[in-house]
C-alpha cells in the first residue's frame, strides 16, 4: 500500500487506503471538492475523493495520529483499512502553522523583473494566515560590473535581500562555471547557501523547503533538506526535464532527489511522463497548474475603441515572447506570408531581433509585422484584448504564461502540440494545436480559426478555471503534507494499541 487518500462524509473523514498510488492534482473541474480548503464548505450527505496525507504504513498513520493529538476509532486500524476522526478536527490540522524556506533561482529581482514572475505568483498564492516563508533566490557570483561580460555583470547590481508582496528576498551569492559546470552546480549552490541558511534558521526555523526548478536548485534542495534535517518538495517547470535530463549526470541526481522528495510537482501532465520516462517513481509525481492572474488579464471594456488606439487593422495575430531561436517566432512570420490582409505583432525583445526583422523584408511583409520590443507585463493585457489571435511556436514549454494570460484577455490561441501547451488547448473555445511545427502547418490552422473564431467571453469563461487561488490551495496541501509526514515520522515510540 503506498498512499493513502481520504474520503470526505458529512460526519467526519475517513482515511482508507487507495490503489492508484499516486496523488494528481490537475482536474481543474474537480477542484471545488478537491482543494482541502474548502472541505469544510462541502455539502453534507456527499462524498468527495480528495488529495490528502500520505502514509506508507500501519505505523505511520499511528505515529500521525499521535502527532496529531488524534484517538484511535476505527477496529480496522490494524490492517490499515480505515481510519474515522472528527472533519474539523481534520479540517484544523490543514490549517497548521508551518514556516517554508522557498528556495528558487528564477525568483524575480530589482534587476531581473520578470525572471521567473510566476514563481512569485505562485508563491503568493500560496501563502495564506499561520504560514510564514522566506524567499532564498541565489544569484551567481560575479566580481565585475563592466558591460562587456554581458548578462553575467548584471548579477554584481542585485541587492543581498529585498522585499516583493510583503515577503522577505535574501539572494546570496552562489560560485558557478559558466558553460562547463553543468555536473558540478547543484554542489556549488548547495555548498555557498549552507552557511547562509545556517544564519537564517537562527531567527526562521523553517519546517520546509519548496524549491522551485529542478535541477540545480531541486537537487541543491534535497542535500540542504538533509543537513538541517527538514523535508523538501520541488516543482519541474520545462527544461529542467525537456532539456537538462539528456544529460546523464543530471538525470541520474534529479532521479535521485524525486526518490528523496515529499513530493515533486510539475506544471503539466507531460513533464510529469518525461519524469516517469527516466526512472522517476510515480508515486511521488503530482501535476499542479500554473494560474493566471484573473483581475489584472481580463476583456477590454472597449475592444473596438482600444484597437483603434494601438492601430490594430484587420485580422490581428500576437506572437509573445524572448525574441530566441525556440520560441519559432520565424515560424509566425513565415506562416504569415500566406495569410494576405492579416498583421503580425510580435511583443518581446532579444538576441534575434534584427534577423526576425530582415526575414520580413525578405518575404514581403515587412509592412504587415510590428515589433513593439519589451512590454512591461501591466501593458499586456490591452495587447492581448485587442489581438485576434494568439500564436505560441515554441518547441519546447511548460505551460507558457502566455497560453493562460491571452485565454483570459478572451483571445484564443494556435499554439504547437508541445508540452503543457495540449493540457491547455483542449476545446474550441480555446483555440486550436497545430498538426506539426511548420510554417505551411500553422498557416493552415491560422487559416481555419481566422475563418471561423470562437466567442470571445465564452474563451474567457475557459479562462477562469486557471485561477492562482486553486493552484495556490493544492500547493499548500503538498506542504502541509510533508510537515505532518516528517513530524509522524520523526517519532520512533509507536501509539499503543
């Protein structure tokens, strides 16, 4: 038996044991009766399967149940069949005050604004009243500050700590090899945050570590979880298993710090099969979305009026991204080429920018693509109102902020089939995948949605499923999770029986 899942009853909550063996959490339709926070609110007289405590044996639930000032009332506690207790009783154990060290590297920062911004969002979501948490965001260590080495001298300019939503920042500096220290980082993270969360625990004595990325930050996590003796959780958010896996050392250490984890959460079902695919244990994989801020990507009033303003004529395709060779905006433009009368506006600003630029001239539509180079995230949703569509050629994503903020703005989306991309596009009403990653292909599919364009408020309606409150709620289950296994499991005399 390797995980237990709770049923809810209008007198109370039964623990009994379950067959799956693994714990997902991605049915956001289900959510209302799956979130642990809203167990008390259920209707009495229904029974709902719901994510919960994980034990792994007979001794276990007897050492939680001891933890949790809880009596044994069940005759079948013995053979691990089922276990009754009180529902706000179980309800106020959901509810214990824990602290969380949130380690993370892609944290946003004064100098880096939207590195990593949903990580920010995520985290906020999650926080609510009895939990505190700290942010630990790393940054390389780097002595000078001239512009000629680049994005590595923009590292000297972070602050040491800083404040963003009312939660405390610190970003120590962490020694890496550029280019050459692949195998070696999740040591040197380890190895420069040790002495520094040392000093921290001495005034935060964190019950948990939620660590954000898997490799090196998650791997960085599972030794840092060991020394100070505290349990971890970690969260796969694309590359860290569409890319850094086809490594073997790497592979082998993120494989090994899964095994270690309280959990491990990945923001679309397919990077919790990559996982799978290279020796992850399932039982420890959960899929938790990303959100998508609901108030702020929202329709325009006016759409008519605001596409006047940003002079948006005719059929009008958005392409939103870091101008880089994987985000396919090549692609967008080449696909254009075919489509007479309708507009390219690419948002986004990068190394590609000029090549992009003389692609259009090459292939004649030069006057039908506009580049508006960085937009600052409170100008996007205006942009994402007024687009007809939006397109996403990336050949690799978790799920992509985009995908979920043009959703909510009640634009739909083309989008290639990679990644979290299909768990997001899985009706009209958001919009369309591409057969295959070429311009004739998404020509094609642009074409047939340019001719028939679903409704714009029923797109957004879609939307309002990915909001951050549930996404945060499942999150904190996890944690919470973990700091009751640790504490049940941290104690070696057994409950009499």
């Amino acid at each position: 038996m390797r995980q237990v899942a709770p049923r809810f009853r209008a007198q109370g909550v039964i623990i009994s044991g379950s067959e799956t063996g693994r714990q997902t959490f991605h049915s956001r339709a289900q959510c209302s009766a799956n979130s642990p926070a809203s167990w008390a609110d259920l209707p009495k007289g229904e029974a709902f399967d719901t994510p919960s405590i994980s034990l792994n044996s007979a001794l276990d639930l007897q050492r939680f149940c001891r933890q949790s000032g809880v009596e044994k009332t069940s005759k079948h506690l013995e053979s691990f069949k089922s276990f009754h207790f009180p529902r706000q009783q179980f309800h106020d154990l959901l509810h214990v005050p824990m602290k969380v060290l949130v380690l993370s590297s892609l944290f946003p920062n004064p100098v880096q604004r939207r590195h990593g911004i949903f990580i920010e969002h995520r985290i906020a979501a999650t926080y609510s009243s009895g939990i505190e948490m700290r942010v630990v965001a790393p940054v390389p260590w780097f002595p000078s500050r001239n512009e000629r080495w680049g994005r590595y001298a923009s590292y000297a300019d972070i602050p040491l700590d800083a404040e963003r939503r009312g939660i405390s920042i610190d970003h120590p500096r962490y020694l890496t090899v550029p280019k050459f220290g692949q195998t070696v980082a999740p040591a040197l993270m380890a190895a420069s945050l040790y002495r520094h969360i040392a000093r921290l625990r001495r005034t935060f004595d964190f019950d948990v570590i939620d660590s954000y990325y898997l490799y090196p930050d998650g791997v960085a996590a599972s030794w840092l979880a060991k020394m100070f003796d505290r349990p971890f959780i970690r969260s796969a958010l694309g590359t860290d298993v569409s890319l850094i896996p086809n490594w073997l050392p790497s592979r082998k250490m993120i494989v090994k710090a899964v095994r270690q984890s309280a959990a491990t959460t990945a923001v679309c079902k397919a990077l919790v099969q990559g996982l799978e695919n290279i020796g992850a244990p399932a039982g420890k994989l959960h899929v938790i979305e990303h959100g998508v801020d609901l108030k702020m990507f929202s329709p325009p009033d006016d759409r008519a009026q605001l596409r006047l303003k940003l002079g948006f004529h005719g059929p009008t395709i958005l392409s939103v991204g870091h101008l880089i060779e994987r985000k396919g905006h090549d692609l967008a433009i080449r696909a254009l080429a075919g489509l007479p009368g309708a507009s390219l506006v690419i948002a986004g600003d990068g190394p590609l920018e000029m090549k992009l630029r003389q692609l259009a001239t090459d292939l004649g539509v030069g006057d039908r693509v506009r580049f508006l180079g960085h937009v600052e995230q409170h100008e996007l949703p205006a942009i994402y109102g007024s687009a007809d569509l939006t397109l996403l050629c990336s050949d690799r994503e978790g799920i992509a902020n985009v995908l979920l903020e043009s959703i909510a703005c009640g634009t739909p989306l083309v989008a290639t089939s990679v990644w979290g991309s299909p768990d997001v596009i899985t009706c009209p009403e958001a919009g369309v995948l591409t057969g295959d990653r070429s311009p004739m292909g998404i020509e094609r599919v642009l074409r047939k949605i340019l001719a028939d364009m679903p409704d714009r408020s029923a797109t957004r309606r879609y939307a309002e499923r990915y909001d951050w409150t549930e996404t945060g709620r499942l999150h904190r289950a996890l944690l919470m999770q973990a700091v009751l296994q640790y504490q049940a499991n941290s104690s070696s005399q057994p409950v009499p029986t």
